[in-house]
C-alpha cells in the first residue's frame, strides 16, 4: 500500500515539474508591453512597498533565483535579470514577496529561517544516521530513531516552506496587477506560472511526508521483531 503512495506521489510530482517547465517556457516567449525587466520590475516592487535597502543582483546559472535575508539582496538568475517576459517578472515579483515578508516579519518566515541550521545539520547527517540504523536496528534502534527524528525536522521545514512560498506569489501576484505591470492578458498568464511553481512545494513537502511514514513504519515493524 506505501509503494501505491509513493508510487502515486512520484508521478505526481513529475507531472508538476513537467508542467512547471512547460509554463515558464511558454511565457518566456511572451513579452510585457511594457519591457520591464526583470531587474526592473523587482526594484520598482521594492521601492513601490517602501523598501530601498535590498539590492537587485544577476546570479549565475538557472533556477537560481532567491532572496537572500542575510545580506538583504534579491538575487536573479542571468535569465530573469535581463529578460522582458512575463516569467521573468513573475519570477522576479516572487522573490521581491519574500524581501517584503521579511520586512514586515512574516512569522512563517522567521520560523523558517530560524529552523536552517537545524535543517541544515540534519539534511547533511540524516541519510548516513539512517543507513546505520536500518543495519543496526535490531540492536541499536535508538540509531534508527536518531535518524527518523533528523528527517522528521526535514519534513516540517518542507511544510513551514509552503505558506511561505505561497504567500510571497500571492503578493506578487497582487502587486503585478495593481501596478499595472501585467495587463488583462497578461495577468492570468503571471498568476498561471506562479500557481504552478507552488505546485511543486506541495508535491515535495508530500514526498517527504510520505518517506517519513516510511521509515517510522519500518522502525515500528523491526523494533517489533
């Protein structure tokens, strides 16, 4: 029955990133009347929300887009820092949502944030913890739990991620069209590419769910025996 689960996540969460990759390709091709880039839809959302002291930068690379609270800076991939169409201010919108999250201390957001060390301790340590465990289980069970317990902090930040992410559209999604950046065509599309990019938090926070009841049901079974 948990392989059908998984099974069904697995596929679930291809079709999203498929459909994610085809919806950003397509508005890609589709220029905003206006030209904006999207340097410059993200330092007009900023300054239009009274934020002055977070800088637009060109990362290298795809999918590299982000903010970054540490040093205040929004950080574009090459592609959406120079482009005109409307998955570049999408993109760009999205990530200036988070600079507006953490300057009105969006408590999702503080939580988030304040769980990556933690995060970040058990994502390096935990598939190591649980391979011994699953080895040792029968003598050592604490081990495997260890190693539950790393995952299960994993998990909760996939699911913390969610309203965070979904937030940061929603303003974006709203600010594209009260500041007339995208237009009655236009704005279905920008709303199109960021719901399907929320798509796929949910399917990943889903996947780590379900590997997580996984791994508790093979504690609980082996512990028995």
């Amino acid at each position: 029955m948990y392989w059908i689960l998984f099974s069904g996540i697995a596929l679930v969460s291809f079709l999203v990133q498929w459909n994610l990759k085809n919806k950003f390709e397509k508005y890609s091709k589709v220029l905003l009347p206006n030209r904006m880039t999207g340097k410059d839809v993200a330092i007009k959302m900023l300054h239009d929300n009274g934020i002055y002291d977070v800088r637009v930068i060109s990362t290298p690379g795809q999918l590299t887009d982000h903010y970054n609270p540490v040093d205040k800076t929004v950080n574009l991939s090459e592609d959406v820092y120079n482009d005109c169409s409307v998955a570049a201010a999408a993109v760009a919108s999205h990530e200036c949502g988070h600079a507006l999250q953490h300057a009105t201390a969006y408590a999702p957001l503080k939580m988030r944030s304040s769980l990556v060390p933690v995060v970040s301790f058990a994502s390096s340590w935990m598939q190591w913890v649980l391979l011994i465990g699953i080895f040792t289980i029968e003598i050592f069970p604490q081990i495997m739990l260890g190693g539950i317990i790393l995952f299960a902090m994993t998990t909760l930040f996939a699911f913390i991620t969610l309203p965070v992410e979904i937030n940061a559209s929603m303003r974006a999604v709203s600010w594209l069209k009260n500041a007339g950046i995208t237009t009655y065509e236009t704005q279905p599309m920008a709303s199109e590419a960021l719901r399907s990019a929320a798509y796929t938090y949910v399917a990943a926070a889903l996947g780590s769910l379900a590997t997580l009841v996984y791994y508790i049901l093979m504690f609980l079974g082996r512990s028995r025996d």
